[in-house]
C-alpha cells in the first residue's frame, strides 16, 4: 500500500514561510552591521575642557541668587577614518550642586566635522539665575559654596546635549542624541589673577 502525501495546514505553512524570511533578513542585517564594524571600527569622540575662565561667581543668599560668568574652551576630538559627524545641535548646561543656573542652547553653531578632526568650540555663559540654598536638604549646597569660596575654587558640572548625524561615504545615519558631562574644578578669577591654574578635563559619556 502506498503511502498518501502529507501535506501541511495553509495557516502552519504561511507561518513557517514568515518565520523563516524574518529570521533570514535579521541575520543578514546582523551580518551586514558586524561586517560594517569589523571594516571601519567606529571609535568615540572625545570631548576636552581645556580652559575655564570664571571671573564672577557670587551667591546672593537673601535673594538665592547666583550671578555668574564662566568662558569655556571645548575641543572635540574625531578619530576615525571613514566617519563624519553633522553637529545639528548642541547645548551646554551648567550645574551647581545639582541644580541648573545656564544654558548656552541658543549660542553654539551647527557644523560638520571631518574625519580625523579637531574643532574647538567657544561657551560663554554670563547672567544670574535663581538657586535655592539654605533650606531643607538644599544646606548641603550652601556649606559647599561656602567652603569653595573660601578656596577659591568651585566645582561646577556641565552637561552636553547633543543631536549629530554620523557620515559614511554617501549614507548619512539618522539622528541621535548622545550627551557628555565634564565634571570641572573652576578657580574663580576675579581680580586678574586665579589662584590655580585650571586643569584640562576630560568629558565622560552620560547615558
């Protein structure tokens, strides 16, 4: 006796056959990114404060008020070979004992870097703003701007908020925001002479 032919549910078959194409095109796209890799080996860009010039830093505390005037000196480093990266925004936050006194969202020009490229990128933030000090769990900020005050030296946190495009070739990726935080000791130099010079930091990833 001859045995009859099996034949599949449609429902089962269609499935299958999804199944199958899906699980082909992930592992080619899987491929095609580990092969991209593997050929061009994307490195980080670096982020470097190489100069901070604090002249004012004044802390009104009948008002919360704090008056200052901070210029900095950014480098951004490149280093790859086959990629360039569209700098569509970029914004820099600054911070004192957590909490945000300026922003230079509206002063930092959109630009494109080449490969294996430094450009050097100029922040001033001038102005007041209010921070709260001295009350509840904000005394920790006002026994650290008196003790920086009394060194001389204030640690101030700013924070990088970017949206870049990376260039291989003809394709362009699509937009990410990545964003950096430089984590910086700022001698105040408020009558022409600072009384440290301020160091070179480098600015870590800040997922």
């Amino acid at each position: 006796m001859s045995k009859r032919k099996q034949h599949c549910n449609p429902c089962g078959c269609l499935f299958d056959l999804i199944f199958k194409t899906l699980f082909t095109v992930l592992f080619i796209v899987c491929l095609v990114v580990f092969l991209f890799w593997l050929a061009f080996r994307p490195n980080r860009v670096n982020f470097h404060v190489t100069d901070a010039a604090l002249t004012q830093f004044n802390l009104k505390t009948t008002t919360n008020t704090l008056y200052y005037n901070l210029d900095l000196k950014l480098t951004i480093r490149n280093p790859n070979n086959h990629i360039g990266i569209y700098y569509d925004g970029v914004e820099a936050r600054a911070f004192y004992g957590g909490q945000r006194f300026a922003s230079s969202s509206s002063k930092l020009p959109r630009f494109y870097q080449g490969k294996k490229n430094t450009t050097e990128l100029n922040v001033v933030l001038k102005g007041q703003n209010i921070v709260v000090a001295g009350q509840g769990n904000n005394d920790g900020l006002l026994s650290a701007y008196n003790s920086e005050k009394a060194s001389g030296v204030y640690g101030i946190d700013v924070k990088l908020y970017l949206r870049v495009r990376f260039k291989l070739r003809g394709f362009k990726t699509p937009r990410i925001k990545p964003k950096f935080e430089c984590d910086l000791k700022v001698p105040l130099d408020s009558s022409g002479k600072a009384s440290r010079t301020f160091e070179t930091t480098k600015c870590g990833l800040d997922w």
